[in-house]
C-alpha cells in the first residue's frame, strides 16, 4: 500500500528562495461559495483586499474557478496600487479534492511563480503560524492536516460526506436524523431530536423527513446546519444529542492521532513535546460537550498538545505561507496579522 502523504508542502514553502526587499505579498482563500484576496504591504501593515466568486474546483469547474482566482487577485492588487511583479510571494489556497488544473490555469493567466495549495495546507497555517502544529477542520465537512518538526506532513479525513466528514456538521446532522427515526421506530432511545428534526426542516412528521433525505434532496449545507439544533439539545440535557457530540468528537480524534503520529508529534521520545492544534469551523461553536472530548482525544496521544478555536481568518493563512515563500517569515506572525484582518473586513462590510 501507498503510505506517501496524501498532501504535500510544496517545494516554494519547504525550501523558499528569499527575495530581497520583499514587501508585498498576496493570499487568497478559495471556495466554494466566495473567494478573498488579500495584498499585504509589510512595511506599513496596510491590508487590501478583493471579494470573487466561488473558485473550488468540484463546485464550478478548473476555469471558472481559475478565473475566479485570477479575478479576485488582480483587484486586490490594483487596491494596493501595484503591479503583480512587486508581489514578493503569492499563495492561493483552494478548496477542492484536486487543486492541479486550477493550478495550472492560475500560472498561465496569472503568474508561474504563484503558488496554489489545497485549502487545507492554507487552514494548518492559519492554525499553527505555518510551523509544526495540526489544524482540524470541522464545518459543514471535517479535515485534519498536520506538520511535524521534520517537516513531513499527513491528512487524515477529508473524504467527503459519503466517505468520510466524521464529526462534521453534515455527519452531525445525519446522525442525528437518524436517532430521531430510530426512537421513531422504537429501535433507539427516546430523544428529543424526533420533535427537533420535523419542526426544523417544516415536515409533519419524522418518518416524512426521510424522503426528503433522498428525494428533495436536502443539500449537505441544510443538513449540516441542523447540528445547531442538537447542540442546543445536548445542552439542555438530551443525552442522545450528546452522545452524538461525544461519538463525533472519538472518530474525529482518532484521525487527528493519525495525524499527529505520522508526522512525529506525538513526543514519543519526549512526552513533553508542545505544539498547537488549531481548531477552525462552525461545528466547534457547539462548545466545551465537543471540544472537551475532543482535546482529551488528543491529550491521549500527545499531553503536552495546545488545543484552542482558531481566531484568524482563512486567508491568513495563505499570507504566512506568502511570507515564508519569499523569507520574510520572521516579519510577519499570526498575533499581528488577526487584527489587521478583522479591521479590514469590518471595513469591506461597512462600505
């Protein structure tokens, strides 16, 4: 069996060629719905940034979304008032199970130097400041990927929501519609869920909830925002709704272990080996009944592991990976860049 990593740090991060004077970068966050660029002037802190259309590949094609990329850089570039030349590094990270025909439809139209990575690569620096760390992503889909002090790097998960999504809203939402049929059908124990989950999706009964699943079909996004409604369950008491944020948080942990083991984290030789993981996405809003589970998960496999929410926005990540393209790593960190991110956008919302 192939046990090379299922996503790699590309070369230009590994092993950067430092530009002298560098003082512009570019990062963009790619998805399925939008797409945010952002040009960051490293001698005066000023942020500039551009909003697209979605550019994940799966939802829209590699040359809408290419072009999307391409969209969005082109007018944060022109904010800051320069040309892509200036541009010390860029780094585009893209959702989508396989990123290369964006890449190369970005370094026609765009420039060969530009870097694109997986969305994912883009979440475990935003997480971790672009050093040694695990982001755990967990929205609508889940994901973990993770780099360890050698530099190798692992993903576990990311498999869709067919294959995979433990522990995502989506996984959430399913399984809980499925301990409102099973109480339904006397097979499981009674919960709340059964009156929760027709009033949520405005069906008569649970039993016609289950041909919506099939024949409407309900999307993984309206799914996955029914979580919400187990969260507020489990808070409240329900212990079926809480044991779906206990079991979510077992089978989520269980890939971050992978993670962490493959990429030497775990202090198997120094149990006191810290780093951070970095947890990004709206399932985590659910609180201490998934995140505490969860960081005992870890705590298991490595005690010394600093698990927090990630405050950052996405695309921050693509601009520490930008910075440490071009060697000017050292001049930029995650505590600085956050601030200037959220006044930024709060800015873009108000005009």
């Amino acid at each position: 069996m192939n046990r090379t990593p299922l996503v790699e740090l590309p070369a230009a991060i590994t092993h950067p060629h430092p530009r002298e004077g560098a003082r512009f970068l570019l990062g963009i966050d790619g998805g399925a719905t939008k797409t945010l660029a952002a040009v960051l002037d490293l001698q005066t802190n000023a942020l500039h940034l551009a909003h697209g259309g979605p550019s994940n590949q799966d939802a829209v094609g590699a040359r809408a979304a290419g072009e999307a990329l391409i969209g969005a850089a082109d007018e944060a570039i022109a904010h800051a008032g320069i040309a892509r030349e200036q541009l010390g590094a860029a780094v585009l990270a893209v959702a989508g199970t396989d990123t290369e025909a964006v890449a190369k439809h970005v370094r026609s139209a765009g420039s060969p130097d530009w870097i694109v990575v997986n969305d994912v690569v883009g979440a475990w620096a935003t997480a971790t400041g672009a050093g040694p760390g695990v982001a755990v992503i967990s929205g609508t889909g889940s994901n973990v990927f993770g780099v360890g002090p050698g530099g190798r790097s692992w993903r576990a998960g990311g498999w869709g929501h067919l294959l995979g999504d433990e522990g995502s809203g989506y996984w959430l939402g399913v399984q809980s519609i499925k301990a409102a049929l099973a109480d339904r059908e006397s097979s499981g124990p009674a919960t709340a869920l059964s009156d929760a989950a027709p009033a949520f999706f405005d069906c008569e009964s649970v039993e016609a909830l289950a041909p919506y699943v099939y024949a409407k079909p309900l999307t993984k996004g309206e799914i996955a925002a029914f979580a919400t409604e187990t969260a507020k369950l489990a808070e409240s008491g329900d212990a079926v709704a809480r044991e779906l944020f206990e079991r979510g948080a077992r089978e989520l942990g269980a890939q971050i272990a992978a993670v962490i083991r493959r990429c030497a984290l775990d202090g198997a030789s120094n149990q006191e080996l810290e780093f951070p993981v970095g947890l990004i996405g709206s399932a985590f809003k659910a609180g201490p009944m998934f995140v505490d589970p969860l960081t005992r998960a870890i705590h298991e496999v490595a005690p010394a592991a600093r698990v927090a929410r990630v405050e950052m926005a996405p695309v921050g990540g693509s601009l520490l990976l930008a910075a440490a393209a071009c060697g000017a790593g050292r001049k930029l960190s995650a505590q600085e860049l956050t601030p200037l991110i959220e006044s930024a956008l709060a800015g873009s919302a108000a005009r």
